[in-house]
C-alpha cells in the first residue's frame, strides 16, 4: 500500500490539541484517536492501564463481604473457544461466587454466528439475569440483542461493541486506538519503513474491523511501511496457520508481521517457533502463547486491553444492571503496550 509519507509533527501538534481539549474517542473508538503514547518500554500506560491492573475500578464497586447477594444466572457467549477465553472464565467464575452468582459459560468450537444466535436465543428462553456477549457480527447480532432487552434481560458487549443494539454498556478497550498503537509500535520498530503482513480474525467482527482501520490508518498517514497483504482467518486457528504461511512463502523479505486478534498471536507464536524465524512479530492479547513467546524471543511486542480484567469486569457489570443501577455506556479497560523484558 502507498502512503504519503511522514507526517509525525503534524500528529503530534493534533494530539496535543485533542488533548488540551480534553477530548475523548468514543466508545469502542468510533472517533479517531486519543492521547499517543507512542514511547516503546517494558510496559506503557493508556487510560491508567498497568498490566493486570482493572481501569474500571472508578466505575464499578467491588463485592460487598457483608452484604447477602440474591442468588442469579448470568451468561458469557465467546465468539469461540480460545485461551484466553478460558483465563476471562477463571476470573469471572472467581467474582461471580462472591456475588452468589451462578455463571453460564458458552462458545461456539470457531467463530460462526448462527450458533451465537442460537444461544442467545437458548438464553432468552431461560430468562437468565444478564447476558455479555462478544458478538462476531455487530449487525446481524443486534435484533437478538434487542430481544432479550426487551423481555427485561441486561445485555452487555465485551470486546467487541454492537453499537446499534439496544446493549445496555461496551466493556473493553478503543479498537480503532488499539489498532493505531499498533501502528505507531511497528513505525518505531522498523524506522518509518519496511514491509509488513497482517492477519485479523473474522472480517464482520466490529472490533476487528476497527482495529484494522486505525492501524492502515496511521501507516498510510505517518510512515513509508508497505502493507503486503491483509489476510482473514475467520476465528479458524487452522485458517490463521494456513493464512500466514502462503504470506510468508509469497512474500518472503517482509519485515515483521502483526496480528490483530487473539488467534493469528498464538498461530504466528508457534510458526516462529517451527520456522525460527527473527522477523518483528507484533500481536494482539497477552494469552499464554504470546508470554511465552515474550519470553522466548519470538514475540517483539504486544498489545494487550488488560483482558485479564475482563472477567471481573463483565461479572461486575452484570450483577449492577440486574440489580437496577445505572451503568456507563463505555466502561475502558485500557490499552497496555508489553515488550520482553531487559536483561
């Protein structure tokens, strides 16, 4: 892809001025972007967000030792299983017993939206006391959203937004921010220029598509990078392996790769492993894979939104819209950048 060329004075006097005004992007980063923190370390911060720590905590309150929670069902829909899935159950789990909460955890084996419906629909029908879901399709989501709000069920989103729906609050990061960190990390990375490849995940998926915008975004405004190729691997882990591997072998001198959602990191992880590559590796999401990969050296940086907050997150959400209580529309977990560490 062409770009035209640096224009790093120019977003540095409009990030100033955006943050002098105190603007803020809009939930789910439908606004362009915030504050830069552009700076490379171990860890930077955004919106408060050190590794593990919760930046939702000014907005909601913890659970009450003293106070005897009614017994409720709440429901967790995944696009589909996955690692770091799994670690948000764990912590979820562990919040919702001390609200006396009984969770009902599903996800599709991969991404499909049809069984997404299915169990939103299976959900409605056993009138639990509040739904999250992370929908694949934002749209096509929305009228079963709009369902089980109107027979009196909370719905939350969790990473990504469905906007147009009747959902109650967006539990997780700027997507289209998420995606222009990326950009600035692999501009700093490569000094303004290269070649790169990029996977996401499912191209109907509101988050995905935003994060990929704020990434091309900022390369085709800010750096003389050349985007190779835009690949999908549709929440297919299979898919994602294949994906990069006909990237790698049709452009074998790109310089560094990036991974926009939690399966083309943990795919790209174990390809530099098996190939022993040294290109940059960028990813999304700080599952078991990508630390290790942070450890090992295959993995040059990360992007995570704290997903290791969301579990609490979500369970305390759910618990105060079943209870009545008002809740914001954009509760932000923040966006962390992670490198290995120094030696």
């Amino acid at each position: 892809m062409k770009r035209r060329g640096h224009l790093r004075l120019l977003s540095a006097l409009m990030v100033m001025l955006l943050i002098l005004a105190g603007c803020e992007g809009a939930a789910g980063g439908d606004n362009a972007s915030k504050a830069s923190g552009d700076q490379i370390g171990n860890s930077s911060d955004h919106a408060a967000g050190k590794p593990g720590e919760n930046t939702a905590d000014s907005q909601l309150t913890p659970a009450d030792p003293a106070k005897t929670y009614e017994s409720r069902t709440l429901g967790i829909i995944y696009p589909m299983a996955n690692s770091t899935y799994e670690s948000i159950t764990q912590h979820a789990e562990e919040t919702a017993a001390k609200y006396n909460a009984k969770l009902l955890v599903q996800a599709p084996d991969e991404a499909n939206l049809e069984q997404q419906i299915r169990i939103m629909e299976t959900m409605i029908k056993q009138k639990l006391d509040g739904i999250a879901i992370d929908p694949v399709d934002a749209d096509a989501l929305t009228p079963v959203i709009n369902k089980a709000v109107a027979s009196g069920i909370p719905v939350i989103c969790f990473e990504s937004d469905s906007p147009r729906s009747n959902r109650l609050a967006y539990v997780g990061a700027d997507n289209y921010e998420t995606g222009r960190r990326m950009g600035i990390l692999t501009d700093q990375l490569l000094d303004g220029e290269g070649m790169v490849l990029v996977e996401t995940g499912m191209s109907q998926m509101h988050s995905l598509t935003q994060r990929l915008e704020g990434l091309l975004h900022y390369l085709n405004e800010h750096t003389k990078i050349d985007v190779l190729e835009v690949r999908y691997n549709e929440g297919s882990e299979t898919r994602a392996m294949t994906e990069l591997e006909t990237m790698i072998d049709g452009h074998p001198h790109f310089n560094a790769f990036l991974g926009l959602d939690f399966i083309s990191g943990a795919s790209s992880v174990l390809i530099w492993k098996a190939k022993g590559l040294k290109r940059n590796l960028i990813t999304l999401g700080l599952n078991p894979d990508v630390e290790e990969g942070l450890r090992n050296g295959q993995v040059t940086a990360a992007i995570s939104q704290n997903e290791s907050n969301w579990g609490e997150t979500i369970v305390q959400t759910l618990v105060k819209a079943s209870e009545g209580e008002a809740i914001e529309p954009f509760i932000d977990t923040g966006i962390v950048e992670l490198m290995p560490a120094e030696e």
